[in-house]
C-alpha cells in the first residue's frame, strides 16, 4: 500500500462489518486519509441486517460516516443468475469472483469515485500492489494463508490505480490482536465463510429452489456398476466426496465425471488416473499487465484458492483456445473454477477452466 498523500486524500471503505474492513478504516486514519464508509447490500437476508448494525456500531467507533447503497438488483442479474446458468452447465463457478469482478471493483468504484467524488476505494484483502514503469502490478499478500489475490486476477490496471488495500503487509493474527487492543465489538467475529447469499443454509436446500432437480443415475467407473442415484449433476463437483449419500463401500467414492445428456453422475476411487490431469484449457485469459509473448510463457498456475501454485506453460492454439500444460498432473481440476496465473509474488491474470 505505497499511495503518496500529496494533500489529503478522500477514501471509501468497503465496510462489511468484519475485523478486516474495520482495521482498514483503522490504518486509513492513522495514515492521515480522510474515511468514508459504505456497506454494500447485495442479498435480503438477517445476515445483512445484522451486519448493517455492526457497521453502524464501528463507524460510530471511528467518527466516520456510513453510507448504505443498494445493489441488490445488479447483483441478482450480474452476479447470482450468472452463478445459476453455470451451475446448470456442469460448472462449478466462484460467485466471489463474479461478485469481485461485477460489484466491488466495477459498481463500488463508480459510485464512490463519480457519485461521492472520493480518490480511492479501499477494502480488506490481503493483496498488495505496486506501481513501476507506468503500470499497476497486483501481488500476494504477506500471509500466505490469507493471500486473496486469486479473487481477484480480473481486476483491471485503470481500477488497481484506485484501490488501497491496507492490510497487503499483515498477517491476519495481527489484525486479530490489533481489534483486541482497540476493544472492538467484533474483535473476536470469526471469518465469514462459503458463499454470500447462501450464508448457514445448506447449499442443496437452496439452489433447488433456483433450479429443476433432475434425478439420475450414479455409475462407478471401475465395474460399470449403478452404486446410487443422484439428486441433480448442478449439485454435485469433480472431485467431490461428501454427501454422494452411496451404499456402504469399502473405499471412499470420489466425483470422476458428469454426463449431461445421459444424467448420469461417474464415480471412481482416488487413486483413479481419471481425477489427474496435467493439462486443461480456457476459452480466453485475461492479464492484469500484458505479456509480450504469451504463446509458451512459463509461470505458475493455482487451480483453486488455496492450493500450491505448480509450474506451467500457456500454448495457445487458437484465437478461443488457450491450453495450460502443467509440469505434474493434480488432482480435481474443475470446469468452471478459475485458473489464476503466477510469477513470483505477482498475480498476472487468469480465467475460467475447461476440459
């Protein structure tokens, strides 16, 4: 977080009602910002309104002024129905990455920036950027653990140049202790995790209600053999073990394949040579910063948020088909999961697997 105050520079912070988002308003104004807040509705649910009193109790905390902006019908459209045609593609999207790309670094930026006239956003990630020979450069965050660069590989260079992430430099631990110190009412709120909208509902309770179960059969690949039924393929992911609600086997079953138009759901042992692959493919990547010769550019590659980054090699085949070569084959890549490309700590870019 290397932005000069050459007067004093107007911030809005994404306020969500976390530890992350409060300690950024914290950083901001010890760094001599002026703060504004503003809590994004995206989703009608007691989740939200209790956020919205935490934030109300933080900005109180702080002497800083809340804005409450609705976006619930943009995220319904640009986020959610997305998310839903997906599912029913046999895909298995990221609505973090959707919601990133579509809301808080496209609409968020809009408004604080055009409507509020403010010089900046800021939010809690844990990403870093840097600026050299008239570019913007997103990188890792300090805490490996929390680095969430990967949600973000889409941003664009005019919309880097805007945002602040001050919590780039720190491990989350800190932030933890540094809320205690300060006596915050939500110094010790665990992390939110899994998806927004679904929040503590189970996820097949609600997205049938959003899409037609169509039942069918579970073959395991071994001997060909009917083990199950499933409820609907959109429910189910490569690589899945959990509540595949089989017969009682002597080996766990693990999520091989998806046949859409026989709806049927393969399953297979682990150590099947069936959930490795040393290659997939995408339809279109997008770089943060161009890359001058990208046709067998060498870097690294995570396949999902929190895996080891593992070598690889961009091939481009054709203007729509981009194939990635992996040094050593890994388990579960997931259609519809992004691939998000490596060098060193800088995230280049990335896009939407296919196989």
């Amino acid at each position: 977080m290397k932005k000069k105050i050459t007067k004093i520079n107007k911030v809005i912070v994404g306020l969500s009602g976390g530890i992350d988002s409060t300690i950024t308003i914290w950083i901001l104004k010890k760094l001599g910002y002026k703060v504004k807040c503003v809590f994004i509705k995206c989703w009608e649910s007691k989740n939200c309104k209790n956020d919205i009193k935490e934030c109300k109790k933080i900005c109180k905390i702080f002497k800083v002024k809340l804005i409450k902006i609705n976006l619930s019908y943009e995220y319904w459209n640009k986020v959610f129905l997305v998310f839903i045609k997906k599912l029913k593609n046999n895909q298995t999207p990221n609505p973090d990455i959707i919601c990133n790309k579509e809301i808080k670094f496209k609409l968020f930026i809009y408004f604080s920036l055009k409507i509020l006239k403010y010089d900046f956003i800021s939010t809690g990630h844990y990403v870093n950027t840097k600026y050299k020979k008239k570019k913007n450069y997103l990188l890792k965050g300090k805490d490996k653990k929390k680095d969430q660069s990967y949600f973000l590989y889409n941003i664009k260079q005019k919309q880097l140049s805007k945002c602040i992430f001050p919590l780039g430099n720190y491990k989350k631990k800190n932030i933890r202790k540094i809320a205690i110190n300060l006596k915050l009412p939500n110094a010790l709120k665990k992390d939110s995790v899994g998806i927004c909208f679904i929040g503590k509902k189970k996820f097949n309770k609600f997205i049938i209600k959003f899409i037609k179960k169509k039942k069918g059969k579970i073959i395991q690949l071994e001997n060909k053999k009917k083990i199950g039924k499933h409820k609907g393929l959109f429910l189910y992911t490569i690589g899945q073990r959990k509540n595949l609600r089989l017969k009682k086997n002597k080996y766990p079953l693990y999520v091989a394949k998806k046949k859409k138009k026989k709806n049927i759901l393969i399953v297979c042992k682990k150590k099947n040579k069936i959930l490795y692959k040393n290659y997939f493919y995408l339809k279109k990547i997008y770089l943060i910063n161009k890359i001058k010769k990208l046709n067998n550019f060498k870097c690294k590659v995570k396949t999902r948020y929190q895996q080891k980054s593992i070598k690889c090699k961009i091939i481009i085949i054709k203007k729509k088909k981009i194939k990635i070569k992996l040094k050593k084959k890994i388990f579960a890549i997931t259609p519809g999961q992004s691939a998000v490309f490596y060098k060193k700590n800088i995230c280049l870019g990335g896009g939407i697997i296919k196989l």
